[in-house]
C-alpha cells in the first residue's frame, strides 16, 4: 500500500465500531514482533520508549532526527499502518509531521502539554495542514494533558478542560481526542458525552476498565504507550536473575525474523 492507502486504513480503523487496540512499539525489533501477531492492524510507536531505547529521557530530549529516524525504520519494517508518538511537534508541529509523514508515518499523537487553547489549537492546524499537503489523511490523535496535570483540582473542571480542549482539537480537524491517565467509568462516560463517541483515545494503564467496558462506553482506541517496553524489560530483568541464579531458558521460544 502506498502512504496515503495505509493512512486511510488507519484512519477507517479509528471510525469503525470495533475498538481499536494498538500496540505500542519501540524498535524494528518489536515492530516486526508484533505486527505478526494475529490481530495486529496498526501500530504505535512510544516517544518514552524510543528515547529510552536510545539512551535519552522523555520529554523532547531526543534530537528528533533521531526519533524520525527510528519511526521511520519502523514504519519500513512492516506492511501495516504505523501513527508515531510526536510528543509536542518539537517546536514546530508541522514540519516534524511533514518530516514523519515523508518517512512513512500515517497519524501521531500530538501533545498538548495544557499550553494556551489557542496555541495549542495552532498546533494541530500545522500537522492537519502538512498531511493535507503531502496528499495523506494523516490520522491525527490529539492528546490533552488535562488530567495529567491536574494535581488536586477538581474533577468536573479537569474533565470540562478535556472536553473544552477535545472539542477545539476535533473542530481544528483532529481525527480523535487522547485522554491519558488512570480514568474510572463515570469520567470515561463523561468525555464520550462530551467530545464525541468514538472520538476518545484512552491509555491502558494498570488499573483502568476493561477493553470491552471501555469498548462499550464508546472510546474509539487504546494504546499502551510505555507500559509495552516496561513489560518487556521487567521480563529481560527477572530471566537473567533467574538464569544467574541457574536456571534454564524457558521452552518455546520463538526465532525473531
């Protein structure tokens, strides 16, 4: 499939009434992984992952020529759709968008780190702006960091600041709204009814509703983001104590590709 076709199948995958559960990924390695796990429709990269894997804290603090590059490795290495992690645009939303799309990337998260409404807003113009000139519908999932950041505010007026900020980012012609942190049933029901049905992007995080609870509420997808990686590390650290301590490898491991 060309660019465009696999960012049209994400963006189909986004509006279908199924849950879209993505995977987040960090490498070639685990890309290759899991996209050839039955199920698999799309991937997502994790922005804390990559910088992780390449000695780097979160936050930006990856030269994004960096980032691109491994986004780009991974959206080479697989057939499937692949939306990356753009944390906040790296100070310029449009161009890193316009640079992701040129390397194969077909949608991303976008932060918006509870900057000024208007600029944030700003912000997804640009990356709309930049798929609609590389002639891709780059699927959009324009994260708020309302809850993230809401200390000890009250609930109703961090989940009014989610739904404020979901609806401006859907009206600037974001595709879905992310909504990361550890969020019961009666706050995931109230920002469905707010910015949309099937218009939600949540976070499984230890701890949050089931998928099918989740898919019944109406969110349209859930992703991982570092918790895949986490998983996979705490893994690596518990077989070489338990190899240390003589054990043996566990049976039915598989060949990588």
């Amino acid at each position: 499939m060309t660019t465009a076709d696999k960012a049209a199948d994400l963006l189909r995958l986004h509006t279908d009434p199924e849950l879209l559960v993505v995977v987040n990924v960090w490498d070639v390695v685990s890309a290759t992984v899991v996209a050839d796990v039955p199920g698999t429709k799309a991937l997502a990269t994790a922005s804390h992952s990559i910088a992780a894997t390449l000695g780097y804290p979160d936050g930006e603090q990856i030269p994004r020529d960096l980032m691109i590059d491994m986004v780009g490795r991974i959206a080479a290495a697989v057939d499937l759709p692949v939306t990356a992690d753009l944390e906040a645009g790296y100070g310029d939303a449009g161009e890193t968008a316009r640079r992701a799309i040129g390397v194969g990337i077909v949608g991303a998260n976008l932060e918006d780190q509870m900057k000024p409404l208007p600029q944030a807003v700003a912000a997804v113009e640009a990356v709309v702006k930049a798929g609609e000139a590389e002639g891709v519908p780059f699927v959009l999932n324009a994260r708020t960091d309302a809850f993230l950041k809401a200390a000890d505010r009250d609930r109703k007026d961090v989940i009014a600041d989610a739904v404020e900020r979901g609806r401006a980012f859907l009206d600037a012609g974001a595709t879905c709204v992310f909504v990361p942190g550890l969020l019961d049933e009666p706050t995931v029901t109230a920002l469905v009814d707010g910015i949309g049905e099937r218009k939600v992007s949540v976070i499984n995080v230890p701890g949050l509703l089931p998928q099918a609870r989740l898919a019944e509420l109406g969110v349209a997808r859930v992703s991982f983001g570092p918790w895949t990686q986490r998983s996979t590390l705490t893994y690596l650290a518990d077989l070489a104590k338990d190899l240390y301590a003589g054990g043996a490898l566990p049976e039915g491991v598989r060949p990588l590709n």
